[in-house]
C-alpha cells in the first residue's frame, strides 16, 4: 500500500540529545492529521524530517512511496508566524511569489507570467486579493497567516505541512484558518502540528500523540495511559464549545457524551 507520507524507525538526534525516537508513522493520502504534544517534544522536527531538511540517523521517509530526495516538490511548507520576518520590506503577492522559484531564488528577479498568474489565482481562492500590494509588516496575524498558507500552496503540492498555524492570532482567525484548511483537505493531505486542542475535536480526522516516541496515531479519543505518558496529566479537549475531558483523570471513568 502506498502512504502520503511514511517513516519507518526514525531517530533524530542533535549531538548526543534525541529528538525522535524510533518514529514509525504512515499517513494515508488524503488525511487531516493533527500532531498534538508538549513543548520540545520533537513535533516541528518530525515536520522537517517530512520535508527532507533533517536527515535522520536511522530510519527511512518515503513520499507516495518515494525517497523524499526525489519528492520534496510534492509538500508545502507553512512555517510558524514567529519564524517569519515581518519587518522585512515586501509585499503579500513576492511573499507567494518567492515560494515558485524554489532554489533560484535571487535578489532580483523577474518572474514569469505564469508565476504571477498562479500566484493570483492562490491568493484569489484565499481571499487576499485586495491584500497583494500591501507590505507585510501592516497586515494582522491572521491575515499574515493565511498569506503563508498562500505560499506554502504556491508550489502546487499534493501534501501541506503546517507549523502551529493558529499561534498568535484571534478566535475568528482561527476558525477561518481551520475552515480554510478543511477545504483545501479535499484535495490535499494536510498534517498540522497544534497546541490548539479545541480543533481536534472539530476538524481532524486523525490524530498523532508525540513526545520523542510515537504514543498515538489514529482516533481522536485517547486513553488515559497514552496522555500520561505524552502530557504527564488528563487534557480537556473543546467540543461544541463545552470543555470535552476525553482523558480521563486517575480513578475515573471517561466520559462518553
């Protein structure tokens, strides 16, 4: 069977420090997976090692069943807001635009009319036309955010990667994201690494517990065993609005509504 993604036994190590360990995840195509676990428990270098920018020290990836060497141009990338220079003094439209050159990116370029039409055409789909001359310094977060979804889609892949796409941005940006992403998963596989618990129950279909080892991946509802290990206490997820404990506390049942 062909995956959208698959790791068989990947270790990560930076030095002597381990930041995977053992990784054995297969990704179907089409799923909207969410990475869920604590602060430097190694979900943004799994997303890296996906990418093909961290190789690891044992362990193999493959893309639709190809080396990742040869698959890289298949996977958008969207980085977190944080990682992204917004003093830097350029429009929304060369945002997306650069993500079409790839490794020829210059200083100068002129780009082909095909670029800046395909360009467009994604920051149409987003809404953000309005938006292509504005710098980005003077944009919101949420509105920067779905800029770096337009680039990340510039390069036309059949896999989205996103890094925390919901950090720093307001209750109505996050939703609009979300629903944005839904969207684009009718035709994309789209995995997410997210600290945004609420929209596990609302959006995945799948879910990956991840902290240095692979706790969990499949079903939203967890164990309570699995959460110790990955969080080291129960986790409240949102549904509907309503804090949702499908972790259940030490002693206690869970609850099934």
């Amino acid at each position: 069977m062909s995956y959208a993604v698959e790791l068989n036994n990947v270790t990560v190590k930076y030095d002597s420090i381990e930041a995977l360990d053992n990784i054995t995840l297969k990704v179907d195509k089409g799923a909207f997976l969410g990475i869920i676990g604590p602060n430097g428990g190694g979900k943004t270098t799994l997303l890296k090692v996906i990418l093909g920018l961290i190789e690891p020290e044992q362990g193999k990836v493959k893309i639709f069943n190809e080396d990742i060497k040869d698959a890289v141009g298949k996977i958008g990338y969207v980085p977190q807001i944080s990682e992204f220079d917004r003093n830097f003094p350029i429009s929304v439209l060369d945002v997306v635009l650069m993500a079409r050159l790839g490794s020829k990116l210059k200083l100068f370029h002129n780009y082909k009319k095909e670029d800046i039409e395909k360009s467009e055409e994604i920051l149409k789909m987003l809404k953000l036309s309005d938006l292509k001359n504005r710098q980005i310094g003077s944009l919101s977060g949420g509105q920067l955010q779905r800029v770096l979804i337009a680039r990340g889609l510039a390069v036309e892949p059949e896999i989205l990667l996103l890094d925390e796409p919901t950090a720093n941005v307001d209750s109505t940006s996050t939703s609009q994201i979300y629903e944005l992403l839904k969207q684009l998963n009718k035709d994309k596989t789209i995995i997410v690494v997210t600290h945004d618990l609420a929209a596990v129950s609302s959006y995945f279909d799948s879910l990956a517990c991840l902290n240095l080892k692979l706790y969990h991946h499949g079903g939203k509802h967890l164990d309570q065993e699995t959460t110790e290990h990955v969080f080291g206490c129960p986790v409240d997820l949102i549904a509907h609005g309503q804090p949702h404990r499908v972790f259940p506390p030490h002693g206690e049942e869970a609850n099934n509504d």
